[in-house]
C-alpha cells in the first residue's frame, strides 16, 4: 500500500446510470429536487417531446431507453409489475416488440 492509501472503484453495476437503465434504480427528473422516477416509469409515462433524456451528461433516445429494459421484463416482471402496474407493463411489451 502506497502513502496515498488504496484507490477503491466503484462496480458498473452501483452507477447510478447503470442502476437506473439496468437495475430498477430512481433518478430524480428536472433537478435534485424534481420527483423521482424508474426507467419504466418514465418509458410508460413521458410524452415523446419529453425525449431524449440526459444522464450524467450522456443523451438516451426512447429507443435507446427501450432496449435497456428490453431484456428486463421477463427476468424482473414482478418488479416491474410493482412499478408500472399490468397495463404499464402491457405499454412497455407493447414497445418492445
């Protein structure tokens, strides 16, 4: 160990963007203090002017947003389902295919 301590890294997988595209994680919308929301939230709720959105700097189109939960919604449909309720995992099947 070197003077400087030991460097420690976050995991992709805690980044707040990678945990709001990958993992159900909320981000807040507008600003610190807007409402907090999920990727599927947002996918079933924003009108298409609202698009894209930005992260952490990083622009994501509808289309962009929609392959990121793509694979999810199998592999986390009750999670989803939590989220968005049936009709808005019909809305986000309904994108998808």
């Amino acid at each position: 160990m070197s003077k400087e301590g030991t460097k420690l890294y976050v995991p992709s997988y805690q980044e707040p963007d990678f945990n709001f595209l990958y993992n159900g994680g909320e981000m807040f919308v507008g600003s610190i203090e807007g409402p907090a929301t999920t990727i599927y939230k947002l996918l079933v709720y924003f009108d298409d002017y609202q698009y894209p959105v930005l992260i952490r700097g990083k622009s994501y189109s509808k289309t962009d947003l929609i392959c990121c939960v793509h694979d999810q919604l199998t592999s986390k449909k009750d999670f989803i389902l939590n989220h968005v309720g049936k009709e808005g995992y019909k809305k986000l099947w309904d994108m998808c295919v």
